[in-house]
C-alpha cells in the first residue's frame, strides 16, 4: 500500500452536510475527523433510528449508512430514508464491513457500497466530492 | 519792586501790567504747548481713528468670517453627529462581533479541550490497539478453530450424505434385486414347465418304446431295464425339483418378506408408483412425514397425495413434479431447488426429493422417490451463511479503526512526524493491510467452502476483464521492471461467468507470477480457444520456479514453498487454493510445469474454462481440501 497523501484544500465543502450513521463509536469519530479536515459539515447518529430523525429533519447533502447497527439495522435505516419525498434521491453511502458477497444489490443508483476496511479514509472523501459533483 | 515805595502807582500799574502780561505769556504758552499736545492728540486720535475704522472693517470682514464660519461649524456639527450616529452602530455592531468572538473563541476552547481528549483518545486507542492486534491473533486463531470446525461439520454432512446415498443406492440395488429374483423366479417355474413337457414327451417315447420291444426282446429288456432306471432317475431328480423349487420358494418369500420390511423401516420416506405414477408403496417413515396412511395412499395418484409448492406457497405444476420429469424423460432427477410439502394438519416443511426411474428389461416399468425433511439442513446452511457475514464484520471493524486512524496520522491530517514514527506507522499500516487481505482471503475461502458464495454469471468479456486486472497490477510489473506481454484471441465469445470469481482467477494467477519473478524477467500471458467450448489461459514465467517435492502441495490450502517463502512474506497461501476451487468447481482445469533449479528456472499455469457457466458449480457446496 502507497504513501498516503494530505488533504488538500476542500473549500468548496463547507456549505455541505453530511450525515454519519455509525454505530462504533471510534468509526464514527474517525469519519467526522476527516470530514471536518475536509471543511464538510458532519453530522453524527450512532444507530438506525437516530439517524432517519436527522436525516429527514436536517436533510443533509450526503449520508454515509453503516449496515451492522443496534436498534435498526442500516437496510431498515435506507428504506425509511428512501421513503421520504426529500429522501428518495439523497445520495447514500454503505460503508460496511459486511462481506459484499452477502450483499444483494442495492436499492438505486444513488446508494453506493464500500467496505470499510478496503476503503482508506481520504478516497471515502474523494468518493463523497465525485458523488456530489455528479 | 515793592521798593520803590509810591513812585508811581501808575508804575505800580504798569508793573502789575507787566506781571499779568508776562503771566498772560505764560498762560498763552502753556495754552500753546496744550493747543499743540491737543492736536498731536487730536492727530492721534484721528489715526486712532482711523485704525479703529480699519479694525472695524475687519471685524466686519472678520464677522463675515465668523458667520460663515459658523454655518461651516453648524454643518460640521451635523455631520458630527451623523459620525456620531454611525459610531454608534459601528460600536454595535463591533459589541455584536465582540460576542461572536466571544463565543468563536469559547467554541475554540471547547474544540481545544475536545483535541486534548481526542489525544487522550487516541493515545487509548493506540494501547488499546496492542491490546487489539492480541485480541485479533486469539480471534484469528479462534476463526482458524471455527473453521476447521465448520470443514469438520461439512465433511461430517458430506459423510451423512454419502451414506445416506449409498442407502438410497443399496434400495436401488435392492428394488432391482427383487425383481432379479423375480425373474429368476419365473425362470424356475419356466422351467420347471419345460421338465413337464418334457416329460410328456419322455412318456410318449416310452410308449415308442414299448412298441419298439416288440420288435426285439433283448432290446425291449435291456431297453426295459434302463427305461426302469432311468424312470428312477427321472422320479428321483423330479421329487429333488420339486424339493429344490420348494425351497427355493421358501427362501424368497423369506427374502421379499425381509426385504419389505427393509423397505418399510427405511428412515427416509420412500414411495413407489407404477408406470403411471399411481402409488404401489409407501413406507413407514413417508407415512409419518406425510401424514397419509399407506392403505388409503396407495392406488391413488402420487400427486394427489403429495402436493407441492414452492417457496412463496404457488402449487408447482404437474410436469415439473420429480416423478413425472423421470417418467418423462426416464433418467434421475434430483430435488427440485424448494419444495415444500404442507401436511393436513397445515405443518409445511421443505423436502429434498430423488427420483429414479425403475427399469425392468429396458422398459420404465414405475418410479421409486426417497424424500425426506431438510428444516434441520436449510438451519445449518443458514447459520453457516451467518456465520461468514459475522465473522467478516467482527474481524473487519478493528481492523478498519487501525486503517483509518493510521492513515489520518500518516497522512498528517493532525500534525507532521518525524521519520522514525513515520517509519513506525508504515510498519503498523501495512501490516494491518496485510491482515485484511488475509482476512479478505480467508472469507473468500470460507464462503467457497461453506457454499454460501453468492453466484451471479452473466456474459463477459474475458479478454476486457483481464485486461482491467492486468492495469491493476501495472504499478507492481513497472516496479520489478518485468518484459510483460498479453494477448487475448480476437473474436471470443463472450463467457457466461460471474465476474467476481472470474476476476478471482485471472488476479491471482497474475499476482503470483509477478511476485514470484526477480527483477526484469518475462511474463507472458495468452488467452485463446482450448476447444470450441473452453477458453485457456497461459501464463508463463521466468521466476523462481516451484520445488520439485513441493509440486504436489502448491495447491492445499495455506501452503507456499520454501523457495518464495523469504523472498516475500506478504502471501497468505490460500491463493491457489481458491483458483483451484474455482475453476474446478466451475467444471474447468487448471495444471502447471515448472522448474526450480538449473539456469532457466520458471513456471507456466494452465487454465481451462467452459465459456458456459463459469462460478455455477457442479454440486452445491465444495468439499474441503
């Protein structure tokens, strides 16, 4: 595996939101670093349910979904979010480490599926920017 | 002059004359010199003013001044106190971003705190990822447990399985058997018909005979004698007949009883039918599983007496019933994929049927069709799948906590470091990359074995698909400086194959050949037809070559030869492993030669694969190696 480089300036994120559904606390906190370092604006929930209430009352730009979570699991989690008239198009991100051999495919186009642990942190933000330019 | 007493008054006079005159004189100068000072002072008095009336001039042009003055003043003044207004807000407004800063700045104090806790945090993390990477090789060792286990299990389940087969083909043996003995039954009572008839013949001869003795005595006697002997003869092996028939009859009444019963406590359900699928038998255990007793079942047609359905509960058609598809087409067939059975007492369950056609001198003469209930088998193949999501999720979650972290830190997203924890952290870093791509490995061999693989073919491109594996191993054939050359047969057709175990193949057999060629060697990788059916791919190296008494174990699981094991440790041995399950698995071959010693050392992989139905295996789950 390469050097991994800094990140560069992200001035164009600080307007944008973005919802982490994480369970495991060290995770989440993780993403959150990262995401402020790329000058997003991240919001935290660390299960399914607390993360349908945030999504649908801050309507965020992009919402990064864990699978494995204790009260609702993430697929409840999306079809709630999906659901919803604003949360039928926001772009989502399965970040998980369910084996993607398990995975059926995903609802839309615009729900994405990394694993977590082939995935290293500043691509998951490269990824985020690609998705929200498209 | 008084002394001049009385001379004259009139001197007297004239003197006091002269005394007034010379005052007069006096007076008249004094007067002079004040006539003269009044009119240096009247002069004066006319410049002064003069000047007055110069000064009053310029106070006059010095109140215009003032006036004018005074309205500048006047707008100054107003201008003063639209400043002043302006002032104030701007004092507002500096008080409003005074607070902001206020709050900026206990925002900031906050933040700094919770960067001295994240610090504490993370030198936790950091203790707690010793203690994790402890925990991870006892999870590790725990899974390698697990898994043996789970193949143990499954070889147990392949060994219930292939008994239970060979049950399945002891009856089949047997139903043919019977009828064997059936057959030789009808053979004996054949011939024992013959004999009959033979012996109305030898009776009509005996009567030529007779007639015969009249023509010669001798004859007629000798004939006698040996007619008498051999009537003996001939009573006597007729009584042994009839005794041998007998017992022979006894013995397979005794055989067919015992068989029946065999039949009837077989475990698993067992139902016969005649050529047009009406029901002959039934035995104990289908009565059970079924809830139908044999006397009203039998006679009656099989698919009235079990209905089946699929999954979501729809009937499934006649034609596709395993009794009619081997009457149909007069081979085996095994279960359908979910069939389910509901009881009357409304107890569903789903069924793993096999039918066989029962064949009796070339002709279909019924079917026989061993089923039984697989609840307890579909339990362990879900919990087997649970099992591999578990693990990959339990495994994969600290390990991606040490990545992610890692990286932040290398990447100096909190703060430059010096080069000795670089070089620290790289080591850390890449050794958790290692242990996700063994766990990565481990997974895709847990999956592979338990058959919980996910399989999905559609048409590919192979000739596309090899060529985005080999851009991804660009980076690492350019770094050890290797002459690699592909070329893919034009015009392929596309393969009908799941690209992620297609993808599986092609990367492994092209990663180890450029792991495992020194600087500046040969790669060549070809595709083309093996036959109008089968693709091969070849691809030859000039790396270290594989031992000669290795050769037999390259493909066990975990294995790597001495040769390559310190040249690079990153392998995890189970490459070749999940090549070899794949493509044998998906009815392909795969075979190699290779030279370890000498000057010209290296190795060419062979792979054949059917262009229909690559990652669809031939049984259901793999066997363990």
């Amino acid at each position: 595996m390469g050097s991994i480089t800094g990140t560069g300036a992200h001035i164009m994120n600080i307007q944008k939101t973005i919802l982490v559904i994480e369970d495991e606390k060290s995770l989440r906190a993780a993403l959150v670093d990262i995401l402020l370092l790329s000058n997003f604006r991240p919001l935290e929930a660390k299960n399914g349910r607390e993360g349908v209430v945030m999504a649908l009352e801050a309507h965020p730009d992009l919402i990064l979904l864990d699978l494995i979570m204790p009260e609702m699991d993430g697929r409840v989690t999306l079809e709630k979010i999906r659901a919803d008239v604003w949360g039928a198009n926001v772009p989502v991100l399965i970040l998980t480490n369910l084996s993607a051999t398990n995975g059926q495919p995903m609802d839309n186009a615009m729900t994405h599926y990394l694993i977590k642990s082939d995935w290293k942190l500043h691509d998951i933000v490269q990824k985020i920017e690609d998705v929200l330019d498209a | 002059m008084n002394t001049r007493p009385l001379t004259s008054a009139s001197d007297e006079i004239i003197l006091n004359l002269k005394v007034l005159a010379a005052e007069k004189e006096s007076v008249r100068r004094k007067l002079a010199v004040t006539a003269a000072k009044l009119a240096a002072t009247a002069e004066k008095l006319a410049v002064t003013a003069r000047e007055k009336e110069v000064v009053r001039r310029k106070l006059a042009v010095t109140a215009e001044e003032k006036e004018s003055v005074r309205r500048s003043l006047v707008v100054t003044a107003a201008k003063l106190a639209t400043t002043a207004e302006k002032l104030a807000m701007t004092a507002k407004e500096k008080e409003g971003v005074r607070r902001k800063l206020a709050i900026t700045a206990a925002k900031l104090a906050v933040t700094a705190e919770k960067l001295a806790a994240t610090a504490k945090e993370k030198e936790s993390v950091r203790r707690k990822l010793a203690v994790t990477a402890a925990k991870l090789a006892v999870t590790a060792e725990k899974l390698a447990a697990t898994a043996a286990k789970l193949a143990a299990t499954a070889e147990k389940l392949a060994a219930t399985a292939k008994e239970k087969e060979s049950v399945r083909r002891n009856l089949v043996v047997t139903a043919a058997k019977l009828a064997i003995v059936a057959e030789e039954k009808e053979v004996v009572r054949r011939k024992l018909a013959i004999t009959a008839a033979k012996l109305a013949v030898t009776a009509k001869e005996k009567e030529s005979v007779r007639r015969t003795l009249a023509v010669t005595a001798k004859e007629k006697e000798t004939v006698r004698r040996t007619l008498a002997i051999t009537a003996l003869k001939l009573k006597k092996s007729y009584e042994t007949l009839e005794k041998k028939v007998l017992e022979r009859t006894k013995s397979l009444e005794m055989a067919h009883a015992k068989e029946e019963a065999i039949l009837l406590s077989i475990g698993d359900g067992l139902l016969a039918t005649d050529e047009k699928g009406n029901i002959i038998f039934i035995n104990k255990a289908a009565e059970k599983l079924l809830g139908q007793k044999s006397k009203i079942a039998v006679g009656k047609k099989f698919s009235d007496v079990i209905p089946l359905e699929d999954e979501k509960g729809a009937p499934i058609p006649l034609a596709k019933h395993p009794v009619n598809m081997v009457l149909a087409a007069g081979m085996a067939t095994a279960a359908l994929p979910a069939a389910y059975y509901k009881r009357k007492d409304e107890k569903r369950f789903p069924l793993a049927i096999m039918a066989t056609p029962v064949i009796l001198g070339g002709k279909v003469i019924g079917t026989i069709k061993v089923f039984r209930d697989i609840t307890y088998e579909r339990e362990i193949d879900k919990a087997k799948t649970e099992f591999v999501s578990l693990a990959s999720h339990q495994l994969r979650t600290p390990l991606s906590t040490v990545n992610w972290y890692a990286e932040m830190l290398l990447a100096g997203d909190v703060g430059a470091l010096n080069e000795k924890q670089q070089k620290y952290l790289d080591e850390v870093y890449r050794s958790n990359q290692r242990m996700v791509e063994l766990v990565n490995a481990l997974l895709d061999v847990a999956s592979l074995e338990l058959g919980t693989f996910i399989i999905e073919p559609e048409p590919t491109d192979i000739c596309t698909l090899t060529e985005n594996v080999i851009a991804e191993e660009t980076p690492q054939i350019a770094a050890r400086k290797l002459k690699f050359s592909f070329s893919c047969k034009k015009d392929l057709p596309l393969m009908q194959a799941d690209p992620r175990l297609l993808r599986m193949v092609m990367q492994n057999i092209l990663s180890n050949a450029v792991k495992y060629t020194p600087e500046k060697g040969t790669i060549a990788f070809t595709i083309t037809l093996a036959d109008p059916k089968h693709i091969l791919m070849k691809m030859t190296d000039t790396g270290y070559g594989i031992p000669k008494n290795q050769q037999g174990q390259i493909f066990t699981k975990l294995f790597r030869a001495d040769n390559v094991r310190d040249k690079d440790t990153d392998g995890t041995g189970l490459g070749l492993y999940i090549v070899k399950s794949i493509v044998e698995n998906s009815g392909g071959k795969i075979w190699f030669t290779s030279t370890s010693e000498g000057e010209r050392t290296g190795s060419i992989f062979y792979v054949t694969l059917p262009l229909d139905k690559v990652g669809v295996p031939a049984a259901t789950t793999l066997k363990p190696h």
